[in-house]
C-alpha cells in the first residue's frame, strides 16, 4: 500500500488530504496508480483527465509519469507550485 | 553554511542578518531579498493570503537549492526563511540572503536562490479577495520591467 498525498486545490476538488492505496501491480509507475485513481470517476476521472496540470513527487523527489512506485513509497500530487 | 527555515510565525529580518554576520571578518558582501505581501494580484484587492507547503519535501528542496548555489559560487553563508500559514498584506514572506567575501557573487545567488523557490520549492498560495479564495494559478515573471511600462 503506497501512501498518496494531495495539496493545494488538487486536495479540495478530490476531497482528500493523505490516503493509502494498493498499487494495481507489481511493477506500478505514477502512470499506472494515475491510471487507478481515474477509475474512481468524477472529480478523480475529471482531475487526472488527459490534458490536465499536475504535479508529482515520489519520496520527496519530483517525480514523472515514468518513476516506479512501491508500496513502501511516499507518492504527493499537487498543481505548481506558486511560493516566494 | 545553508541555513534553511520554513514556520508559521512572523521573522525579523534585520535581526536574521545581523546574527550571519555579526562580529564576520570573512564576509564583505551580503546581498538579501524580502519578499511582501501586496494587497493586490491580478486586478482584484487581497485581503489574506494563506500559503501550504509539504512539510519534509519544502525544506529539502530549499536546502538543495541553496546547496545548489554554495556548489556554484563562492558564498560564506546563505539562508531561506519562508513563511507558511495566514499572512497579511504587508507582511514579510521570504527572506533570502546570501553572504560571499564579493558582491558579484552575493547578488547573484541571491537571485538565483529566489528564482529557483518560485519555480521549484513545494509552496502554494491562497488569496482571499472580496469575491471569495483562490488559488493562485502562476507566478509573476521574475523579468525586470523598465519604469512606465504595464505591470
């Protein structure tokens, strides 16, 4: 089970802030657990929709689509980031 | 040293400075830049402005990018000090200041510093305007605009 955390608006449209999820298959990627939580539908379909902006960080680290994700992962998304 | 913060209260930044270079030999250039909250963005008034962060992945990411910047300058010292949570109009964000023996390189990766957190630190802001919150959806552009030209 990878730990997922949503930030900023992200976080309010899905309504969730931190969550445990059983990644799909072995060998899981961001694109593959993304692919998973679209099938929830509705604001989940609606905000990994293709074309949407997002971010994603795997450990602490900027992630891409590409990056593997274990079930001992820490897995974050989140709009761009706006600070300063 | 990097010397990196992120916290919810209020910072004095004459009195972060002073403490880096006080009683210094070493040091003969500091450059430093305090971000302010405006009262207005996009046209509208801002009353408040709420700022989230990643607690764990903001600060490593501050840390390298000042490491980043000590690794490609000769600095002494530099330091990040970022607010998290309600901050008003007027209120100080950010400081960032950076401590070299000269002040091509102070000034430099003051900047640089800067524009690597706008573009990469894991923050992100929450306007309250008179018609409601929202997020903000992109920074403004760090390119220097000469006087009398639109904002």
């Amino acid at each position: 089970m990878a730990s997922v955390l949503y930030f900023a608006s992200l976080r309010e449209r899905l309504g969730v802030s931190r969550e445990t999820v059983a990644l799909p298959v072995a060998d899981a990627t961001v694109a593959t657990l993304v692919s998973a939580l679209q099938e929830r539908g509705g604001a989940w379909e609606d905000a990994f929709r293709p074309g949407a902006v997002w971010r994603v960080a795997v450990n602490q680290q900027m992630a891409s689509t590409d990056t593997p994700v274990g079930p001992e992962d820490e897995v974050a998304f989140f709009p761009p980031v706006t600070g300063g | 040293m990097n010397h990196v913060r992120v916290q919810e209260a209020a910072f004095d930044a004459g009195a972060e400075i002073a403490a880096l270079t006080a009683g210094r030999r070493d040091v003969g250039a500091v450059a430093t830049f305090l971000g302010v909250v405006r009262d207005r963005n996009d046209g509208d008034a801002v009353g408040r402005m709420t700022l989230e962060h990643y607690p764990g992945m903001t600060e490593r990411h501050l840390e390298a990018i000042c490491a980043e910047a000590s690794a490609r300058w000769s600095l002494l010292d530099t330091l990040v000090i970022h607010r998290v949570g309600l901050v008003l109009p007027g209120d100080p964000i950010v400081l960032v200041a950076a401590w070299s023996a000269h002040r091509a390189e102070a000034f430099t990766a003051c900047r640089q510093i800067m524009e690597d957190l706008k573009s990469r630190a894991p923050f992100w802001k929450k306007e309250t305007t008179t018609d409601g919150e929202r997020w903000v959806a992109r920074n403004t552009s760090g390119a220097v605009r000469e006087a009398g030209q639109d904002e």
